[in-house]
C-alpha cells in the first residue's frame, strides 16, 4: 500500500515529522497543479529574480525523500509559475523510482582535490558567460577571487557522496568552509566515465552579498532545502488557488 509513513530518520537533514509534512504540503500543491504523485518527483522552487532556492526530490510509494536524483531525471524537465510570476518551478514528474541505485560507496577523503581523476569530461557540454572561471578551475589555472566553487560529488546514478567549497587562487585549488548563500548564475557539469562518478559545480559569490538571478533556475540535482523560502512559496499558492476559486 503507497503513501504509508514509517518511523525512520530523513535522508535530507531534516526530523521525520518535518519530512512527512512537506511531502504532504508538496502533494496537495501537485494535484491542484495536476502533477503527478506516482513515481518520483524531482522539484526546484526559485523566489523569482533573486538566488533563493530550494530542491527536493519524493518518492511518492514510500512518501521519502532522497538527497539527490539520477542524471536522467534532469532531462526535459517542464516549467510552471506560481502567484504571477513570484516564484519559478522546474520539475519532472512520473518519474521510475528504479533508477536511483542504493551503493554502498563512501566518499574520498574529504582534503582530497575536487576531482577524482584526470579523465574528467563535461557533461551535456554548453559555453556560458563564465566558462573561464570553469576552465581555470578544471585545470587549476589563474585566479577567481569573487567566487567560491561548490562541488558536489554523486557515484553516477546512485548517492551524493559529498558538498565542498573550493576557491581558485594562483592556480592552486583551495578547500575552503563556510556558509555560502548566493549562487551566480553559473554551472556546469561534468562525468567521469572511469570512476563512475558525476559532479556538479556551481558559483557562489565569493563576498556572500545579496545577488540577483535574472534566469529561471534549472531543474537541481540535489536536495536543498530554504524553509523560509517554502513557507512562502505554500502561502502563494495557497492564495493564488483561492484566488482562482473565487
């Protein structure tokens, strides 16, 4: 029988209790938005025009979540806005929980460099405005003061393995710490076929000011959660549904 909840520790970093209520707050927005609860449903909420995000992947059979999704479900992702235009969501739906694969590998040490080795490959290659800091930062050359690199490391389709930070500093890749809020509108990612790895790395300012994002936010891999933000984004469209009631 689907949608039983089980006592268990979240997967994401949150309390059950706290899990269970998301879910069940993100199923009732899906069926007024007819978004499919069967499957897996992986979701990004960006506060319009601001770095605010949050993430979140559910597993609709067993109302779980999971901290981070295959590549393929990053595919052809579709796109909806909610209360006007204050809050942009990307989200595929339906998704085949069988993809995701449970390994039981662990993570590199966590001093260990960026990468795990040199046959690193871009994936779903496309040039930015920025692709200089990614190509000094792949191959450790020159120097990116205003941003720090956050990578994030994932056996390819199965577990997220780690997040780090990094900074570029006379082409010396430097592991750094801290609380990094405001993500650029940067990205890339990249596969190693050899390791079966994938990682993903985004820019954050280095500053930690307040930025802009004038671009919708893709579809994120990861699970990342801002209560604040969703506390928002589930009042707008509470009011945007009785708003259309009326």
């Amino acid at each position: 029988m689907r949608h039983q909840t089980k006592c268990r520790a979240s997967s994401v970093g949150i309390d059950a209790a706290r899990e269970t209520d998301l879910i069940q707050r993100f199923e009732a927005f899906c069926k007024i938005k007819r978004i499919s609860t069967d499957g897996i449903l992986a979701v990004t909420i960006q506060r319009n025009r601001t770095t605010e995000f949050s993430s979140l992947i559910i597993n609709w059979d067993t109302m779980s979540t999971s901290p981070n999704n295959p590549m393929e479900f990053l595919k052809d992702y579709k796109e909806l806005k909610v209360a006007g235009s204050a809050f942009l969501v990307c989200f595929n739906d339906n998704l085949d929980p069988s993809v995701i694969k449970e390994l039981d590998v662990g993570p590199r040490d966590v001093n260990a460099p960026p990468f795990c080795c040199p046959d690193l490959q871009p994936y779903r290659p496309k040039r930015i405005g920025k692709e200089s800091y990614f190509t000094g930062f792949v191959n450790s050359q020159g120097t990116h003061d205003d941003v720090v690199y956050e990578v994030k490391e994932q056996i390819d389709n199965g577990p997220l393995l780690s997040t780090r930070f990094f900074k570029l500093q006379q082409g010396n890749i430097v592991l750094v710490r801290g609380e990094f809020r405001n993500k650029a509108h940067a990205f890339k990612n990249y596969e190693c076929k050899r390791c079966k790895r994938f990682f993903a790395v985004d820019l954050y300012r280095a500053d930690n000011l307040a930025g802009g994002n004038y671009h919708h936010m893709r579809l994120n891999p990861f699970t990342k959660l801002s209560p604040s933000l969703l506390e928002s984004f589930f009042e707008a469209a509470r009011n945007e549904a009785q708003n259309q009631d009326r």
